[in-house]
C-alpha cells in the first residue's frame, strides 16, 4: 500500500514502522495522496529536515496534505528555525497547525 516510499529511499524498517503505527484508514489516505507525498518528503530534504522518517511514522498528516497546502502552511514561519526545531524534535512540525 505505501511500497511507493521505498522509491524515494525510505526503509523497509520505516514502511514497516508506518504501518504499526497507524491505522489502515490513514495508510489508504497516504497511498491516495502518493504524489503530494514524495513532493512533501523531497521538499522536506531539500530545505535540511533531517528526521523524516520518524515524522513519517508519528506525524503522517502532514504527508496527507496536498504539496500547496504543505508550502502554505510552511511558508508562515522562519524556514531555518522551523527545520532546525523540526530536527531537534519531529514534534516540533506540529506548530504548523498553530
């Protein structure tokens, strides 16, 4: 169902950890949303968040988004403090929905 990770080098453990952790109605919506999915996680690369795999595994809802609302929701704050929050803590992304 989220197999579509491991194209963007997200590990087996991670996808295995994603499916623990989550509910098989928020996997459907992720494998929905498989597009908006590696834009989110190849942004999130590119601009130095370095814990996306945790946030994969305890924050999905945000990979549930489509790619614009991700960026408009990102774009409200000072993208290298939000990226080094991020990385010092994934639930520091959780300011997004503030």
């Amino acid at each position: 169902m989220i197999d579509f990770l491991k194209e963007i080098d997200i590990s087996n453990n991670t996808i295995s950890k994603i499916i623990t952790e989550n509910q098989e109605s928020s996997l459907y919506n992720l494998s929905c949303n498989k597009d908006n999915c590696i834009k989110i996680i190849l942004y999130m690369r590119e601009i130095g968040i370095k814990n996306i795999e945790e946030l994969l595994i305890y924050e999905t809802n945000y990979f549930k988004l489509t790619f614009t609302e991700f960026i408009k929701k990102i774009s409200r704050f000072n993208i290298p403090l939000l990226v080094d929050g991020i990385n010092n803590d994934y639930t520091y992304i959780e300011l997004l929905d503030e």
